[in-house]
C-alpha cells in the first residue's frame, strides 16, 4: 500500500465547520460560541473546506491538529 500524502486541518477549522455545517449554526452564532468574529468564522470555513475537498479529491490523509487558541464547544455543554 502506497504512502497517502496528508492534508492538516487545524482544529480552529474543524470546529467552524461543525458547528456551521453539522449542528446548522450560523457563522454570527459559531464566532460567538467560539469567542471569534463572524469573519473570522467565514474565513475558517473557507481554508477548512477547502482542505476537506482537496483530501477527499486527491485522496490524502485529512489530520486534524491543533491551530489556533479557539475554544471548542463541545455539544453536551450548549
């Protein structure tokens, strides 16, 4: 089996995409859950995404790792 190329998602951007795209918040309500901007939350859905499609189309490893210092809302605490 060959060596899969990896793509790094950071965390930051893994969790915008959760709460926008998986529990169906809106970026205003991701940034405040995560104490960021919408813009910012904007900003992270857009490198994240990309990221995800380039793994999934090229067929590489997606590793999630640790990026910025935003909280991560886990949902039993909402």
């Amino acid at each position: 089996m060959r060596e899969l190329e990896t793509v790094a998602l950071r965390l930051d951007e893994f969790e915008a995409m959760r709460l926008c795209d998986l529990d169906g918040h809106d970026q205003e309500a991701a940034g405040q859950r995560m104490g960021v901007s919408r813009g910012t939350v904007q900003r992270l859905l857009q490198s994240g995404r990309a990221k995800l499609l380039r793994a999934l189309v090229d067929s590489s490893a997606l590793v999630i790792e640790k990026g910025a210092d935003h909280e991560i809302v886990h949902p039993h605490d909402q």
